[in-house]
C-alpha cells in the first residue's frame, strides 16, 4: 500500500512532521521561557495574544501534557516516515535499518528539537504569544480535553504513588531578596537613580530607627531652664524647623517647637517663656528597634515628622525624622545640620578625621567604607566593642580592611578616630 504513495509525498509529509514536532518543541519553551510579569503587564494592555498565553499557563500541567503528547506522537511517526524513505532508496537490510535510525535521530534532534528550542528561548514572548493562537483551541478541544484528562490522571495516580506533590499556584513568590536581585538587573529597563531608589527600599526593610536617628549627645534642643535672651539666640541660631524643648534635662521633654509658630508668637510682642511653653507640642516617642518601614506608616498615620527614640528603661536615645527615613530611600538631601557636616573632615592628604558619634551607616554611604552593619551603630561602638576595652589613643585597629587609628579618647568613649585614604 505504502509502495503506492510517490516518494515526494514522503519527503513531504517528513517536512510537515519536523515542522510540527518544531512547533511543538518551540512552543514548549518559549511558554516556560516567557516573563509571567511582562505577560501580566500585556494581559492589562489588552494583548489577546497575551491573555491566551496566560490562560495556557495557568493549567501548565494540561499544556504540558497536550505538548510532550503530541510532540512523541509526530517524532514515533517520523522514525516510520524516514524507515520507509530509506527502505525505498536503499532496499532491505540491517544496515538500511541502522542508516534510518541514525537519520531518524539527527532529523528530529537538529530539525525538530535543537532549532527550534533556541529560537523558542530567543524570541520567547513574540512566539509564545502567536502560538497561543494555535495553542489554545488545541488544548480545549474536547476530544484533546478528554485525552489529556486520562493522561493526568494517570501521572497524578503515579506522583501519589511516589509520593511528590504537585506544584500549587503562587508556590514559588519571590522572596524580598529575589525582588531586589531583580530590580539591581533590571538593566536598561530602569534607570540607575530608580534602581537605587527601589534598592533602598528592601533595604528598609531591615532598618530600625536606631540606624538612622541622631544621637542623643547631638540632639539640638532649648532649656526653659535658660535664660529667655539665650532661648532666643538659641532658637535664632537653630539649624533646624523643629527643636526639643526640655527642662533641665533632655529627659525632661516640654515638648517640641516649630520656627514657625515661634515666628508667629514673636510677630506682636517678644518671646517669653511661658508663650514657648504654650506654642510647643506634645511629644512623640517610639521604641528602640521600631523597624524604619513601620515608622514611617506611623508618621503618615499620627500627622507626625518628629520622634524622639526611647529604651525599655524610658531613657532617650535618639531622635529620627521623616527627612532621615525619606533619605535612606532617595539619598541625602542638601543640609546645613551639624549631624551632616561635623561628623567627619577630610584631610588634605586624603584621609579622614572621624567624631566616634558618627553612624557607621553614613560613613558607609557617604566615604564608600564596608563596615559592619549588624552590631554597633557608631564608629566608637565598633571599636569597643572589639576592644572590650576603652583603649589608649594612638592604638590602631583594623576592621573590614580598613586601618582605623584612634586619635582622642574622652569620657570613656572614643572622641575622634582618623581613617585612611580610599584606595
């Protein structure tokens, strides 16, 4: 019967076999290969192509199935077609059967695997996107649905058998630290300063309030204690919109004080100390370790841009702002604080002269150094941390490859380091 067919009909029927099995091997990977953010982001553009893609993918164990099935079926098929071919061409023999074989296998290996699996990942989303055209009444076919139905019963009866279960549906989420890897590889998709931008913000989510609030020791505040001509030089003299008015002691808090409400009190007649105490308002403190992320929530919520930080003893630590969180996230704003510009010189041979206060955090941002972020906050904790003593100055210590030579000690704590110039 075979005899009778012409021998151009055989060859042509193997190019539509190869064509078929590349189809289906293309579109195996292409699917696999395909962006599912991307394809979200079409499927809300309103591609077709796109939302056909995505209903495939969502039942990825029938569009499997319905490709390997058909893909075996076309190559068993083209192992014959080429038998016969070779049978006509070169007769009966073992040696024609090895021959068919070996033409068999390079056919479907080049033609009908190897090709079309590499175009199918270099051109992923333009091909997965057509061939879902083709793709998807294929699979929901009923006879197809019915088939393929009996096939993946079959494999889930052999899967609980073996005991592996399958895969649920947004099993595999990215975690914090995939979604910043990327971002960071987000390439020529997004710009450099975006990227910094969305990095910052994973990084805040391991950031508490002590990484990022001003010391204690350099909290500028007004004493009600003083006289009211030195609140008044003080309050002319402030570096910043909003001060700290304390009694005595800074863990005394009056309250807090806006320039602009001490502006306003001063239009009609001086300032007194009794107007200052009526002007400020109510303290807002927050806990040690408050993670950077929740306090900012927190500000939004309570109408608040100023907290002062407290221990589990009710002791001040510190005090952080909306403008030190929104730096952590977009980078340093132009400012004339102190906290900015007393905290480090550099000299003119390169090095840097470094108050033991400073964060390491803006030494690591500002002066590009590696320190440590896990332990101490400042550069004199570091030290006596690993000293476990209150060392002697001139001692020199390295740390994160950096040669840190202490300078001044002053009340038991280290008053001015010097760091070596960035290689």
């Amino acid at each position: 019967m075979t005899d009778e067919i012409p021998l151009s009909w055989l060859f042509a029927a193997l190019a539509a076999m190869l064509l078929g099995s590349g189809f289906f091997s293309m579109s195996e990977t292409c699917m696999m290969s395909l962006n599912r953010y991307r394809l979200r982001h079409l499927i809300k553009q309103g591609s077709r192509g796109a939302r056909l893609a995505g209903a495939l993918l969502a039942k990825t164990e029938e569009l499997l199935a319905f490709i390997l099935a058909g893909n075996t079926a076309i190559n068993a098929a083209t192992t014959v077609l080429v038998l016969e071919i070779c049978r006509r061409l070169f007769g009966e023999g073992e040696y024609v059967l090895a021959l068919a074989t070996t033409a068999a296998s390079l056919c479907i290996l080049i033609f009908a695997e190897i090709l079309p699996k590499v175009f199918g990942a270099r051109f992923a989303e333009r091909i997965a996107l057509a061939a879902s055209y083709v793709l998807y009444p294929l699979v929901n076919f009923v006879i197809t649905k019915i088939v393929m139905w009996i096939i993946n019963a079959m494999v889930r009866v052999i899967l609980k058998v073996l005991g592996i279960k399958p895969v649920v549906e947004g099993a595999h989420q990215l975690s914090m630290e995939e979604m910043r890897t990327l971002v960071l590889e987000g390439g020529q998709f997004i710009p450099k300063k975006h990227q910094n931008i969305m990095a910052n913000l994973f990084d805040l989510e391991n950031m508490t309030v002590d990484d990022t609030m001003t010391p204690r020791s350099l909290i500028e505040g007004v004493d009600v204690q003083d006289s009211i001509e030195d609140v008044r030089n003080t309050l002319a003299t402030a570096h910043h919109t909003r001060l700290i008015v304390y009694d005595d002691d800074l863990s005394n808090v009056v309250g807090i004080v806006h320039m602009r409400k001490v502006l306003n009190a001063s239009r009609k007649e001086p300032l007194s100390m009794d107007t200052l105490k009526e002007i400020c308002r109510e303290p807002y403190f927050v806990p040690e370790g408050t993670g950077l992320l929740a306090q900012l929530t927190q500000f939004q919520e309570n109408q608040r841009r100023m907290a002062l930080v407290v221990d589990e003893y009710g002791e001040i630590k510190g005090l952080v702002t909306l403008q030190d969180i929104l730096e952590e996230i977009v980078g340093e704003f132009t400012s004339q604080s102190p906290m900015n510009t007393g905290l480090y010189r550099k000299q003119d041979d390169g090095s840097v002269m470094v108050e033991g206060s400073c964060p390491l955090r803006v030494l690591n941002r500002k002066l590009g150094y590696q320190f440590p972020l896990d332990g101490p906050k400042t550069i004199n904790g570091l030290l006596l941390e690993l000293l476990e003593d209150i060392p002697e100055p001139g001692v020199t210590v390295k740390i994160a490859d950096v040669a840190i030579e202490i300078m001044q000690v002053q009340d038991k704590m280290v008053k001015v380091v010097r760091l070596p110039p960035r290689q």
